[in-house]
C-alpha cells in the first residue's frame, strides 16, 4: 500500500464534458481524518479536549462517527465536536455507557457549521465529557468529508471545463 498527498479536490468520473443531459458522472471523493482516543482509563470530569483532525479549507463535513471499541466503564461519556478545544459547533452526543458505533443526529445549528471556514483550515477538537472516572474505555472519531474549492463552492461545476 502506498500513500500520496494531492493539493485537491481530487474528481473522479469517466464523462468530464458535456450537459448534465448528457450524463455527466464527475464527482468529488469522500474522505476521512480518524482519531484514536486510546485507553481513556482515569479521564474524569466535563472537558477532555483533543485536537483529532484539520480538515482542508473549505470542505464539507458529510458525518461524524464515534466507535467506542472498548465501552466506557466506571461513568457514561458524551462527546462534543467543536472548532476549538471546548466547542460544541459541529455535533454532541447523547450518553455513550456501551461498545458500538454512535451516528449522534446533528442540529440545523451543527449542519451550517459543517461548511468549514473558506479562508483557512478548520481544526476540529472533541471534548470527552466522562460522568465519573473512567476505569476504561477506547473511541475511535471519524471525520468524513468533502474537499471542496478553497472558496466553499461544490466542483464541478456543470460547464465544459
């Protein structure tokens, strides 16, 4: 397996040109930035913050997946996912006690702040918020998204460019 960066958006589709009539089936890839909570064994408290991804200017947040691979023990975790360490703008979770997967509904509120900023990269912070002292627990934060334009616009745009 190998890795490569590109500058983005990457498109992909076999008809480039034409009208939407014609069939145009150009598209942006979805991508994703996880995190790795590891052992939370001992977090206590409301804010345990941590700067999990920085996702490029512009890009669409799709969805925000929590796996809790090893359930919180010893208290419930709820989560918060903010562009700054405390902040709730993008997503909070209701009480999370078992292993699984966590898809929280986001507000209207949430859905506008998923346009990130269109003048610089956006980071993102989730904010573990432990109902007692954990004796143990792992997550696993899933950031999936769009890389637009630096602008926020949605390439391509039906013209035959």
């Amino acid at each position: 397996m190998s890795l490569a960066t590109f500058s983005g958006p990457v498109r992909s589709g076999t008809v480039r040109f034409g009208t939407v009539a014609q069939g145009r089936n150009v598209g942006l890839l979805v991508l994703n930035q996880a995190y790795d909570t590891g052992d939370v064994t001992g977090v206590t408290g409301a804010t345990n913050p941590y700067l999990i991804a920085n996702l490029p200017q512009g890009s669409y947040i799709q969805n925000i997946v929590i796996d809790a691979l090893v359930a919180p023990t010893g208290g419930t975790a709820t989560f918060t996912v903010g562009t700054a360490s405390g902040g709730s703008q993008l997503l909070t979770t209701s009480a999370i006690s078992a292993g699984g997967r966590t898809t929280a509904a986001p507000t209207a509120a949430n859905l506008l702040a998923w346009q990130t900023s269109t003048s610089a990269d956006t980071p993102i912070w989730i904010n573990i918020n432990a109902s007692a002292t954990f004796s143990a627990g792992r997550f696993i934060v899933t950031i999936v998204y769009v890389q637009r334009l630096p602008d926020g616009t949605v390439a391509p745009t039906y013209n035959n460019v």
